[in-house]
C-alpha cells in the first residue's frame, strides 16, 4: 500500500502517475462509494469517501480495516482535512476526526507513505 496525502490540489495523483504510470483502475470516492472497491488500483478523494461513510452511519475505520487485503496493492490518496480552524458543525468535527484515524491506521499498515506539498514529496515511510 502507498498513501499519499496532501493539501487539494497539491500535485498528489500526480505525483502517483509520475511513479506508477497511469492506472488501468481508478476509485473516485467523491463519485463512488467505498463498497465498490473490489481490487486494487488508484483509490483517490480517500477523504469523501470516509465522509460517505459516515453519512450512512457506517464506522469508516472498520470499514476499511476490514477491506485491509484489497487495499495492501492499492495506492490511496487523500486530502489532509485536519489543518486549520476547527469546525464549529458537530458532523464536520466527527468527520475531521474520523478522517484522522482512517489515516493513521492505513500508515501504520502503509509500505510507504508520502505528503504532497506544492507538488512536491516529503516521504514519511518506506
């Protein structure tokens, strides 16, 4: 598994075609639910689709611990949400803090982990 995070728009699927080429398969979680990851690929919006989760009230990190196979060949990426001022809307907080531990759990299971800053790479793992 590699997990890229980053800032929006900061160059992270980029930064994966630039080490992987382009990937036969893409899960969008912003247009997809999580459900439908069934191999491996590119999984990108990580972030979206945890929030989709929990939308329908699902627990977005046993979801995808129990998904841990599929995801091990896989590379992931999301956006970094935790940054900045804390949200005042009790969801949003739940999101952010959910988000935060999906990640920690997919790096610590992670065979590299990268941060994507202004297009440009910091590697945490691996």
């Amino acid at each position: 598994m590699h997990l890229i995070i980053g800032g929006h728009y900061m160059g992270k699927r980029a930064y994966a075609e630039k080490l992987y080429g382009k990937f036969e398969i893409v899960y969008n979680l912003e247009s997809e639910q999580a459900e439908n990851i069934i191999s491996s690929g590119l999984i990108i919006n990580l972030h979206i689709g945890i929030k989709s989760l929990l939308v329908r009230n699902i627990d977005a990190l046993k979801f995808f611990a129990s998904r841990l196979e599929i995801l091990r060949s896989s590379v992931i990426i999301g956006d970094e949400i935790s940054s900045g001022i804390i949200p005042v809307d009790k969801f949003e907080r739940k999101w952010r803090d959910e988000t935060g531990k999906v990640y920690q759990f997919l790096a610590s299971e992670a065979e590299i982990v990268d941060r994507i800053f202004a297009g440009l790479a910091l590697r945490l793992k691996g």
